[in-house]
C-alpha cells in the first residue's frame, strides 16, 4: 500500500478539525505515517519525507513495548488519548499527550500536544 495520501483521503489531509493543531500526523489502517505537519518533523529532527511511509515506531524508545490494545480500542471507538514516550533523532526521549482520531470522512490523524 503507498502512502499516497490522495488514495486515502477524500480531503487530502486538509481538515478543519486540525486547522489550529501543529504538531499531527494523518496515518491509515496500518499505523504507517500518510502526512505530517513540518512542525512536528522539525520537533524530532527529521523532514517529513524521513518519517512519511513508516511507523510511529521509528520514534519510540528502544526497550518500548507497543500496546496493540490501545490500538484495537482506538479502531473500535474512533478516538483514544495516550501518554507515551517519543525519542528524537537526537536520541533524547520526551513523553507527549496523543489524541488520536478518525475523522468524519474516515482518515485518521494524531494530534501531539508538546
């Protein structure tokens, strides 16, 4: 599947209900990175073409264990919040509230609160 978000999303990724967030990232069913604000590359240290087509993975600590749960509820629900802890490519770790949601035309996108 690529990551063009064109065949995902019927708005290209331009949703009102992020227009004032800065730090997001729209993502499809398998968790891989579809689009991402400049912001939020810049915040870890990366351009956005460096994170576009993987996981949120990429960022997470080594010893991090992924709760599939909570994306198994967030697939059920449409929307979950979670703490978790995020490294830049500096190699420093910082913990980040995620709202994560589907929106009305079925994208889905994560809003970090830094």
């Amino acid at each position: 599947m690529s990551a063009d978000p064109s065949k995902r999303c019927p708005q290209g990724n331009e949703h009102e209900e992020i227009a004032r967030a800065r730090y997001w990232v729209f993502f499809d069913d398998q968790r891989r990175w579809i689009r991402c604000s400049q912001e939020l590359a810049d915040f870890f240290g990366y351009e956005p073409d460096e994170l576009v087509g993987g996981t949120a993975d990429k960022l997470l600590p080594k010893d991090f264990v992924y709760n599939i749960d909570g994306w198994e509820q967030f697939l059920a629900e449409g929307q979950i919040t979670r703490f978790i802890p995020l490294t830049k490519k500096s190699g420093s770790i910082i913990g980040v509230w995620i709202d994560y949601k589907r929106l009305n035309d079925g994208c889905m996108v994560a809003v970090l609160k830094l």
